[in-house]
C-alpha cells in the first residue's frame, strides 16, 4: 500500500517538475527576446526572424500555442490517471 503512495507521489512530484520547467523556460525565453542585444543576435544568427506583417505575427504565437497545446497533451493524460486512481482509493475507504 505504501508503495502505491510512494510511486504516485514521485508522479505527482515528476509532473510538478515539469510543469514548473516548462513554466521557468517560457518565462527566460520571455526575457530574453525583450532584450534588445539578445533580440539582434537571434536575429544574426537566423534563430528568428525579424516580423513585419500582422501574418508574421499570428504565424508566430500560432506556434506558440501549439508548444502550449502539446504541453498540455503530455502532462492531463498522467493527471487524470493520477485523479480516478485517487477517487477509486476514497470509494473503498469509505463505508
């Protein structure tokens, strides 16, 4: 029984730590294309292109979302498996 705990403790552990990678990394990447120097050097290099249409723009937090989206599908498959397990061991706890 303490093993059941333990495994999906570390599951819920390994899914905070992805989510809170996941949400530090949008973060850093926030900060580092509102500099100015990091913007131009992604620029020379051709990390990123420079936008000039409004289609350049939603082309780009189209992706964004994406990014978003896949997130998502990666870490509610693990939550809801973690969260009916958890109901089923109140149901048979309970008189």
């Amino acid at each position: 029984m303490q093993d059941k705990k333990a495994g999906q403790s570390g599951l819920v552990n390994l899914i905070l730590l992805i989510e809170i990678t996941a949400a530090v990394s949008i973060m850093l990447l926030g900060f580092i294309f509102q500099a100015e120097w990091a913007r131009d050097f992604m620029i020379g290099v051709g990390m990123i292109k420079p936008m000039h249409t409004q289609v350049d723009y939603y082309s780009y937090v189209k992706g964004i979302e994406y990014l978003i989206c896949f997130y998502f599908f990666l870490i509610f498959p693990v939550f809801f498996m973690f969260v009916n397990k958890r109901e089923e061991r109140m149901a048979d706890n309970q008189p």
